[in-house]
C-alpha cells in the first residue's frame, strides 16, 4: 500500500493506494467518528463491488445500509441527489453517521456534496473506482452536481476523511474510461510535474496494459501532485485553478452535446488541444512540445476533432465558467510542458482561432 497525505491542519486526511483495500474495514474505521456508515453507490459499481465494502465493515463491527442510484454523467443533479437525501432522513441518519461514495466522480462529487449539505455537514470517505476518480476527483474536496447551463455549478467544498484507491476495482473498467482517465493524468506532466510527462511518453503502453505498478506510480504521482496544490490553495484563490487546464472548453463539450454524451476526460483531452493550440498562438509552447503533446494524447486514445458546436456556441457556453471574473474569461494555458498560466488577454480571435482549429483537425 502506497500513502500520501494531504496536509490540510484540521481536515488533514490519508489517500491509501493499493490492490484489495475496499476490504480493509480496520481503514474505514479508523476514521469513523461512530461505527455507523451508508454506502452510496450506482447501479453499475454496486453489483461489482458493493457487497465487499459491506462486508468488510461487518467485520469491523460497523453499522451500515446501502443506497443505489442510477448511473451516469446526466444523473448527477438535484432529482438524484435528493434520493441520497430520501434514503437518509427515511432512516434518520444522524450527523455524527459518515457517508462513503463508491464509484467514479460522479458518485464521488455527489455524495460529496450530500455530505457537505446533510444537516449542515456530515464526514464522508471516498472510494474511487475509476482512473479518473483514483487520480482527482477523489481527492482536494471539491464537491458538484451539474446544471442545465453550466457543468458542476452547483456544490460546495468539502473534504473527504479518507480516500481508498483500490487499484484492483481497475480489472473491471471499461476501455474508453480507462483511456479518459488518462486525460487528467497526463495534465499534471502538463501543467506542473514535466518529469512525469517524459515518463508518461515512456510507459504509457504500460498504463493501457493496466501493468498494475505503473498503474500504482501514475495514481500516486498524480495524487501527490494535486495535494501539493490543494495544500497551497484549498478553495481556488489562485494555483488550483491551473488544474483545470483544458476544462473551459471540455466543460462547453460536455455541457453542449448534453451531459454523458463525451466522457469527462474525453472533453478533457479535447479541451487541453484548444489550450495548446491557443498557447502556441501566443508565442509561448514551440512546435516541439505542441507535437509531444498531440504525441501523447495519441498514444492514450484521446485524439480526436472537437465536436462542431459552432464558435459562437463554445464561446457562450465557456462565458460560464466559474473562472471568469468580471464579465472577464480566464483561461489555464501553458509557457511550456510543465508550466501552467492564467491569463485573462488572450484575444477573443485567437480562442475562437484556436476553436476552429481544433473542430477542423484530429
Ligand atoms: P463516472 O463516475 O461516470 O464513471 C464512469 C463509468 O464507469 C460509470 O458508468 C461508472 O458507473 C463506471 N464504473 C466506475 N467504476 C467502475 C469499475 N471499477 N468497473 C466498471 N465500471 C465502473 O465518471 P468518472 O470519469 O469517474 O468521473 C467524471 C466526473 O468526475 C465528472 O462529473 C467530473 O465533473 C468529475 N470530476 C470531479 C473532479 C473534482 O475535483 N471533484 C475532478 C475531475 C472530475
Ligand atoms: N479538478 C480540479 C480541482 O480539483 O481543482
């Protein structure tokens, strides 16, 4: 087991990283504040993996109940979150009770967020079961759901007592979320760890063969990277904001073809070529690292066109963004691999040039 933690003075917490830790039930417990916790899940995590977590705190002597949602990116609203509200004032779960989220972002944004609002705030525990959840969205407590204008609009920051990563619940993910997640993995080499991004360009054949210790190195490297950020800016004053690198245009792809349509990480991915392209615009990454970068999103499987939503579209759409300040759209660009700006100059000719470019070509 590998074990990092993010130093956050009172809401400080352990990411263990590891195959087989869902049934760890001594790791839950460690951090319950009474031996009474529900697991929320999804119809498709829950059947793999449900009945193991349960189990486990069974042998940990915790008291426990189960709630199933529906799956997927267009169910991360109000009517699902409400269910998790029915499900816990139906059995008057009290605040001192510690929620876990079993699943993806998806699961883990919204249960986070159940967490942050039920009676005011109640613990939970992460456990991430996809590559993109094992990566980030499990860790640094944002906490979303989305809405019909604009993507993850509506949460609340909150902080997770404890993330499992179990690396094993990767044998059963499918392919293209495997690939996706790749899409966050490659942003940290991007925007701060250029070390990472040359061994990325090396064992990245490795990652997609699922060889379980480059799995392990990429989690926990990418972990590391997004503590250290989280830990120097917690609610996203300044430097966190450079993890959203590609994310104003993948959040206008996801929120315009509807939400679940591309994967987050595909969106992602897409949303990181229209920053490079903007970059190299601007004078700042050379032709040298703009083709590494198209290189290694190749090789993960995430080069592709954007999709044609039309300039004028995008450019409404990215108006949302929880970045912009004063009317002002800031952008996560890059100087070069492994250094990250925001800026809030680039012309609007440029972004729409760099738009166009990216729809135009794969
Ligand atoms: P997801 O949660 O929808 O999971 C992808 C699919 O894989 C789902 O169908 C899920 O049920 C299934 N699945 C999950 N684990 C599985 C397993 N082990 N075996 C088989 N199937 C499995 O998507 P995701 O990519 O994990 O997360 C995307 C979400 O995360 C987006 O909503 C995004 O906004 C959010 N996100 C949040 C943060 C953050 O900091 N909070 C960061 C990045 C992304
Ligand atoms: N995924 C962006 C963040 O956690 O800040």
């Amino acid at each position: 087991m590998r074990s990092l933690n993010v130093a956050l003075d009172e809401r400080a917490y352990d990411i263990h990283i590891g195959s087989g830790l869902i049934d760890r039930g001594d790791l839950y417990a460690s951090v319950l504040k009474r031996k009474r916790a529900v697991v929320i899940s999804n119809d498709v995590v829950a059947p793999l993996y449900a009945s193991r977590v349960l189990d486990a705190l069974d042998r940990a002597g915790v008291a426990h109940q189960l709630v199933v949602l529906p799956d997927g990116e267009a169910h991360k609203d109000w009517p699902t979150l409400n269910l998790i509200f029915d499900a816990l004032l139906g059995a008057r779960v009290e605040r001192s009770t510690t929620l876990i989220a079993l699943g993806g972002g998806v699961i883990g944004d919204m249960v986070g967020f159940a967490a942050a609002t039920y009676q005011r705030g109640v613990p939970f525990i992460q456990v991430p079961t996809t590559l993109l959840a094992q990566v980030d969205s499990s860790v640094g407590g944002k906490t979303a759901i989305n809405h019909p204008l604009g993507k993850n609009m509506i949460g609340a920051f909150h902080q997770p007592r404890l993330v499992l990563a179990d690396t094993a619940t990767l044998d059963t993910l499918p392919e293209r979320e495997l690939k996706a997640g790749l899409a966050e993995v490659i942003k940290y080499g991007l925007i701060r760890d250029r070390e990472f991004f040359d061994w990325l360009e090396v064992n990245m054949p490795r990652l997609l063969a699922r060889e379980p210790d480059a799995l392990s190195h990429a989690i926990e490297r990418s972990c590391r990277n997004k503590a250290e950020v989280v830990i120097e800016d917690e609610t996203e004053t300044g430097v966190r904001a450079t993890l959203n690198l590609g994310h104003t245009f993948g959040h206008a792809i996801e929120t315009g073809l509807g939400y679940g349509e591309w994967l987050h990480g595909e969106a992602v991915a897409s949303g990181t070529l229209m920053a490079v392209e903007l970059s190299r615009r601007l004078g700042w990454l050379n032709d040298d690292d703009v083709a590494r970068i198209r290189d290694i999103h190749a090789s993960a499987g995430l080069l592709f066109a954007g999709p044609r939503l039309g300039v004028e579209r995008y450019l409404e759409l990215m108006s949302h963004d929880k970045k912009v300040d004063a009317g002002k759209l800031r952008l996560v660009l890059l100087k070069r691999i492994g250094e990250a700006v925001i800026h809030g100059d680039a012309p609007l000719s440029d972004i729409a040039a760099a738009i166009e470019h990216c729809c135009a070509h794969a």
